[in-house]
C-alpha cells in the first residue's frame, strides 16, 4: 500500500478490521510496473486492460490489432505501421493513474464491506426473519 490507497478508507476501521483490510487489500492491488510493461509489450492485445479488469476495453484492443497487423503486414510488406506505437506510449503514461484509481476503488469497496458486516453484527438478530403480524418461515400454513 505504498502508494498511499486505502489511508482514507482505514480512518472508522478497528484493529481486527484493519488486519482484514489491508489482508485483502493487498490480494486486489495492482502494481502500477507490471501495468506499463504490459502496455508497452502486449499493449495491442490489450494485456493491461485486462490486467486492471477493463475485459470489454481489452477485447476491443484484441479485435482492432489482429486486423490492423494482417492489414499491415499484407498492405505494406510487413512493415508495420507506425500509430499503434504512440498510442501504447501514450496508454503507458496513463496507466499508471488507472492503476491507483483501480487500487483505491478496491480499498473503499473493502472498507464498505467491512463497515457493512460490522452494521449487520450490531443489528438485533432474532430467529423469526418476517416482519411482526405475518406468518414466519418456520411456521406452516394451514
């Protein structure tokens, strides 16, 4: 967690909670180098998009390159053009910002989990689920 995700979604946390939190925080986390390497070396299949969970950006990736490298690569004796190339430096500079949105809308999905079951594990419990004045699940009817 060191690029800093997670800090504001830590503040209304237990201990217990926060063992929790950072335990599965870093289980989701993506790693900003891993994200621009596959950019730069399978970015025109769309590696990184689905590296950061974006599988229908990365399938478009995936159906705009097989055809523009046939294309290339039939057209102009393959010599592949020179486009795709500055999009993915392109892609490589900004992936690094999706990555810490990606890794901090993990942390608030975390934390409002764990605020969610430490609301549900305050409510009074009772055996009968239905609301007063109907008939329960337990009971048949006649």
């Amino acid at each position: 967690m060191s690029d800093g995700s997670g800090v504001l979604a830590m503040q209304d946390l237990t201990e217990s909670e926060r063992a929790l939190f950072l335990a599965d925080l870093n289980n989701r986390r993506k790693d900003t180098t891993v994200a621009v390497l596959l950019c730069l070396f399978l970015g025109g299949l769309g590696a990184h998009r689905f590296y950061l969970g974006q599988n229908l950006l990365g399938i478009l990736y995936v159906c705009c390159f097989i055809p523009y490298w046939i294309v290339s690569m039939v057209l102009f004796f393959g010599i592949p053009l020179i486009f795709p190339f500055f999009v993915l430096v392109i892609e490589a500079f900004l992936v690094g910002g999706r990555v810490r949105s990606y890794n901090e809308n993990a942390a608030n999905q975390i934390a409002s989990k764990l605020k969610a079951l430490r609301k549900g594990a305050d409510a009074p419990r009772t055996l009968d689920p239905a609301p007063e004045g109907t008939a329960g699940a337990h009971e048949a009817a006649p």
